[in-house]
C-alpha cells in the first residue's frame, strides 16, 4: 500500500481474507483484535479466556470470512457476534454450573425504568465495581450492555452480533441497565463508596 492509498475500509478486507490474503488479514487482526478481546474480557471476567476466545475468533476469520455478509451489520459486529458464541462454549465448558442466558430471579421485580449506571464512572474503585456488576449480570443482559454501552455499538449492530431483532436488543438493554443500576448502587453502599450514581449522562467505556 502507498502513503497516498487510502485506508481499505473491514468490508473491503474480508473478501480479501476470504481468498487467503494474509495481509489483510494481519490488517483486520490489527485493527479489530481489541474489540473482540474488550468485548471477551467483558463476558467472561478472564483475560487469560479472553485471550483464547480472540484467537479462536480469528482462527474462525480464517475459514470463515467469505460467510461475512455486510447487510446485516458491520463487520465489528460479525466479529463480536463469532467472540460470542466462543465464549459461550468456553464457560459452559470451564464454568458448567454458571448461568448464561437465563434471568437472574434475584432480579425478578427490578422495577421498569430507563437509568444509565454508566454516567459519571470516574475514578478507578467505581471502574472496578462497574466491571463486577457486569460480570454479574444474566448473560442475555450483560451481552447488550457491553455492546451498547462499553463497546458503544448500534442497537442494528448488536442485533446482528446476537442474532436477535432491534427490539429485542432495546428490551434487554432496559432490564439490563435497570438490573446494573441496582447492583451498582448495592456494590457502592456495601463498599462505603462515596458519591451517587448518576442516572444519564455520558456512557463509560471501560
């Protein structure tokens, strides 16, 4: 590539990759291999199994990559949609009794409101209680929130990492900000940590 050729853009590569372009591929690793292991560290609390879910996601790009089809999102979201399934198979595997999809009865009567826990996490005590929470939550609801809101993707884009519709994205990242927002505020309160969580304002991205 040329200092005056422009940047090819994800899309652009994975035909690439398809027809066993290696320096496409060690672009879209390069580019896109924070993402995935965010997104990993995020579902399953390890960075030593976050680390094994990005390589498998990559080793998949590999064979996979003529699969990709750019009408149903980006290729972020294919990418963290592949981390998902990894990651899922990896804790049913390493953690049998931990639950994955199913609500939390916990939580059941969580009331129906709209908060954003994720305002106004500053200091580094409130980051590490943030990522706890999170770890906590129900799969299906910490799937959302970290797309959405840590990884700042597009309710179209998190449809089509989870394979769901819109509207099932919009419901459970309501219930899983409402179920944050409690364990936050519980987390907070045990610990002795100053300061309220703000509800709105800007999101976090830890």
């Amino acid at each position: 590539m040329t200092p005056h050729q422009p940047l090819e853009s994800d899309d652009q590569l994975l035909p690439k990759i398809a027809a066993g372009d290696r320096n496409a591929f060690a672009t879209l690793f390069r580019r896109r291999q924070g993402d995935v292991y965010r997104f990993a560290l995020h579902m399953t609390g390890s960075a030593a199994m976050a680390e094994d879910v990005t390589q498998d996601v990559f080793v998949a790009v590999m064979t996979d990559a003529g699969r990709f089809d750019p009408g149903r999102g980006s290729v972020t979201a294919w990418l963290c949609g592949v981390a998902r399934n990894h990651a899922r198979r990896r804790l049913e595997r390493e953690r049998p009794g931990e639950p994955i999809g199913d609500d939390n009865s916990d939580f059941a009567q969580v009331p129906a409101v709209t908060p954003d826990p994720l305002g106004d996490l500053t200091h580094a005590e409130r980051l590490e209680t943030l990522r706890r929470s999170v770890l906590s939550l129900p799969g299906r609801y910490r799937e959302v929130v970290v797309l959405c809101d840590l990884q700042d993707m597009t309710y179209a884009d998190a449809a089509a990492a989870l394979d769901c519709a819109i509207g099932t994205v919009r419901s459970r990242l309501h219930r899983g900000r409402a179920m944050l927002a409690s364990k936050m505020l519980a987390a907070e309160t045990a610990d002795g940590q100053s300061g309220k969580i703000r509800i709105g304002g800007t999101r976090c991205c830890a």
